[in-house]
C-alpha cells in the first residue's frame, strides 16, 4: 500500500549555529566556513551534490541523523536554491514505534511546510517471498521506492542521513567479516541520484547540533541492544578501543577509508579495462572467462578480476568471499572442474575456459515470422527471416559456424519454430549421409555441455533444418535447381557488458 500526504512548498531558512573545527583531518580548513552547516554546504558545492533548482527528497525516519540531515538542508536551501521534500518508509516491522514515527515526521513536515510522503509496505512478506533476509529486502526495497517516488514526484536528488560513524562502522564490520581492500570503501558522497551530505560528519556533531536548535528526534531502542553485529560494534567495541586510544580512532579509520577508496578507484578502472579484455557474455546471460590469459596476471590483479566476476554474476556488490575467490582461483588452475557457490551459482571450467552461470537457459518455442524478425526468448538475441532477390546472390559454400545462413525455400515444410535442444534430437548435417544426434555432433565439435543449454535449433514439420551457430541440415541446402532462397540470421543483441 502506497500513501501519499503532501504539505507545502519549503521556503528555507537562515543559518543559525556553526561548530567550531577540532582537527586538521576532521574536515578541510576554508576561511569564513568552520560550522556545521558550512561543512554541509562545502561538501554539497564541492562534490556537486545539489544544483540550484534541484527538488531533494530527504529519506526520514524520524531519528537524530535524518532529522539533522532535514534541519541542515532546510537551512541551506534557500541560499543554494534548492526545494525539500521528506519521506518516511513504514516496513511494517516495528508497529508500536512506526505510529509514533510516523507523526513525528508528518508533524516536523508540516512546521518547516514541505512535502511529506508516506510509503507503507510488508517488507517480512517480501523477504519471504524473495527469499532473502528481512535486513537485506528492506535495503532493496527502499532504494526501489525512493528511485520509483523521485521519478513519479519531479525529485532530482534522495538525500540519505549516512555519516562518519556509518562508515567506521561499516569498515569495521566487514574487516571482522572478512573482506578486500574493496570491502574498505567509504560511504560515497554520490551514488547516482542518492546524496549523502553528512558523509565527512561524525554522529557527535549532528547531536550537538540538534541539542543546539533544541530540535527533538526519536530513539530507535532496538539500536541500543547489541544483538546485533553492527549495534555490538557501535555499542561495545568502538567504546572500549576509544577508551584506550582515544577518540580520535573514528577519524583515523574514516581517514583509512578514504585513502583505500581513492587508491581503489584507480584499481578499479584498472580491473575494468582487463576484465574486458578476458571476459564476455553468452547471449543467455553466462559469463565466459579466457583462462590462458587470466593465468597471466599477478595474484592482485586477478584476485580483483575474480571478485568483479562475482559480483556481476552474483548480481550485487560484495557477493562471494575471500575464500570462494580462491577457490576459484584453484578451479582455474586446473584442481576442480566444477563446483556451486551459494546454492545458485555454479561454477566451470572446461578446457581453456571458465564459465559462471545463475543457472540453466530455457528457449521458450515460438513460430518464426516469415518474413520478419522474432525476439528469442531466454536469450538476448533476435532471429530474422527474409528472402534473397536472386539465387545468384545466396551463399552457395557449405556453412558451418556462420550466424547468417541461406537455404532452399521450396525444400522446408513451414512453418519454422525455433526452440531449445532436446534430448534425442538428430539430423543430417550439411555434407554428409545419415542423421546424427546433436549431443553428440556438439561433442565432437568441443561445444562445452554448460552452455548448450543456449544454442536454439530452427525447425520445420520434418525436424531440424538449423542448429544455430553451428551447422544446418543438408535437406535444405542450396543447389543448381534453388530458385527461392530464404535467409536466416542469428542477431545477438549487446551483452550487459563491465562497468
């Protein structure tokens, strides 16, 4: 269920308060802009956060750092010339403290008069159905819906509340996890149309500030339980190793990730340009690796190149571990042919080549227009019918891989359908006597089993006049005697590529 409550336009407000800078590291040193709300505004001029005559949604949920995050804007917006508006998402987690959130925020809307966007949906429901954990179906769901108001609502921006602590604490979290130096990224700034003005600002200074305007804000009580890995990491570790080191060690580790950020950016265009180079994309979605070539890196760069490879096939940033990396590091070294990662995944290699799979391509039948061209189903790939003018000008050698191939019209028994492989199928290959089975013609050929699943086979009422990409049938071949010649032609579309 999606409610939507709407207030007025926001006419901003003046700045009232400014912090006091407390290190040379803590934020960079401009003449005239040492507060909060200069930060703010440096970070959004700097990093090209807002533009004037942006709408910015602010993602509330009513505690300290939105609430901050809305006050701070709201203060900023008339100077930069930027409108507001809110949204608070109700996950139907919490019922008792959701109500209770939930005026807040309208009634906080109403006082700075801007827009107030409630969204309600059964995120347990959803993460059931998706089979996933609730955590993780309410991290999606909220980047979904944000993206979805954003598009229907005229907003160029979704400003998120994210902070110095969330990245010390994330930083944190997957070093005890396990991670790369990938995993040590820093909360960006920008990602898209999602904004983070907070990101260089410790949750310190965002309290004292709202202590300051004496603006109120909720407490979510399940934050101060440490159940949990993060809130144990917020509530137990960084306390007790700031007792020892001193409170510093939050911006020594935002510091951390900042420099293993920007030195994984350069990396990372560095792996992107490789991965281009040893990888590509089969038309139903499998990912097909040169392990000659992949041998031929240096164990950082092919770690990385691996990693990438996990996370596109994985579908999500951060999917697979250190150690499924190396595992697969082994499989291309020759010490395993195959293995499944996750229940999802399966992993293979045969002979010079790996392959990365979600899982097997199924090429729905369909009739082929004639002429015209016809979408394949399961594949990112066309098939297009057309006749040739004259005989002459057909393709009289014989075909064997070739995607385009010519055939005598009048030998086919119409209509043509394309539709997967099927066991037991067979027919006569171009030259030669007597049927054959495709398994086995593939199997000759060296066409790995793992991605047959992907080759469609074009048929008329008699059987199999084309097995795509490979060879046709000799009954359909063209001869003296040919006078109408019908072309086909296999058309992949771009593959998805590596960004």
């Amino acid at each position: 269920m999606v409610t939507w409550r709407a207030g007025n336009e926001s006419n901003g407000h003046k700045s009232i308060f400014a912090f006091w800078l407390f290190g040379l590291y803590q934020y960079p040193y401009i003449p005239g802009m040492t507060g909060i709300l200069q930060i703010v505004e440096y970070n959004i001029l700097e990093k090209k956060l807002i533009s004037r005559g942006d709408q910015v949604l602010v993602a509330l949920s009513g505690g300290p750092d939105s609430t901050a995050l809305l006050m701070i804007l709201c203060r900023l917006s008339q100077k930069l010339s930027f409108s507001l508006g809110a949204c608070y998402i109700n996950h139907k987690i919490r019922p008792r403290a959701v109500k209770k959130e939930i005026e807040f925020c309208e009634k906080l809307c109403g006082d700075l008069k801007i827009d107030f966007i409630l969204i309600e949906d059964d995120i347990p429901a959803l993460a059931k159905e998706m089979k996933i954990s609730v955590e993780e179906a309410g991290h999606l769901f909220r980047k979904a819906i944000l993206r979805e108001i954003a598009i229907e609502e005229g907003y160029d921006k979704i400003a998120q509340g994210l902070h110095l602590d969330d990245t010390v604490e994330t930083i944190l979290f997957r070093i005890f996890r396990g991670t790369g130096p990938q995993g040590l990224n820093p909360i960006k700034p920008r990602s898209d149309i999602f904004i983070r003005p907070l990101f260089n600002l410790p949750k310190s200074d965002l309290l004292g500030f709202l202590r300051k305007i004496k603006q109120p804000y909720l407490l979510d009580r399940s934050n101060l339980k440490s159940d949990y890995s993060r809130n144990y990491i917020r509530n137990k570790i960084l306390p007790a190793v700031e007792k020892h080191f001193g409170n510093k060690i939050r911006q020594s580790v935002f510091n951390l990730g900042q420099i293993i950020g920007e030195e994984n950016t350069v990396l990372e265009d560095v792996t992107t340009k490789e991965l281009r180079q040893i990888a590509g994309f089969t038309p139903g979605g499998k990912i097909i690796v040169d392990l000659e070539r992949l041998s031929a890196y240096d164990s950082w760069l092919k770690r990385r190149l691996i990693k990438k490879l996990l996370d596109k096939i994985g579908g999500r940033p951060g999917f697979g571990s250190f150690a499924d990396v190396e595992r697969i590091i082994r499989l291309a070294e020759g010490k395993y042919k195959a293995f499944d990662l996750a229940g999802r995944i399966k992993i293979v290699r045969y002979n010079d080549r790996l392959y990365l799979l979600r899982g097997k391509t199924t090429i729905k039948r369909r009739e082929l227009k004639l002429p015209g061209t016809t979408p394949i189903e399961g594949l990112m790939a066309d098939l297009r019918c057309g006749f040739i003018s004259s005989p002459r000008k057909a393709i009289m050698k014989t075909q064997k891989a070739g995607m385009k191939i010519n055939i005598d019209f009048d030998k086919i028994s119409p209509p043509l359908s394309f539709r997967s492989i099927k066991t037991g199928d067979s027919f006569t290959p171009l030259g030669m006597k007597g049927t054959r089975k495709v398994g086995n013609f593939l199997t000759d050929k060296k066409i790995p089993p793992v991605i047959r699943d992907e080759i469609p086979v074009v048929a008329d009422r008699k059987g199999i006049i084309w097995l795509v990409g490979h060879q046709l049938a000799d009954r359909v071949k063209i001869d003296k005697k040919t006078g109408k010649v019908l072309e086909l032609e296999f058309i992949g579309k771009k593959d998805q590529g590596f960004a």
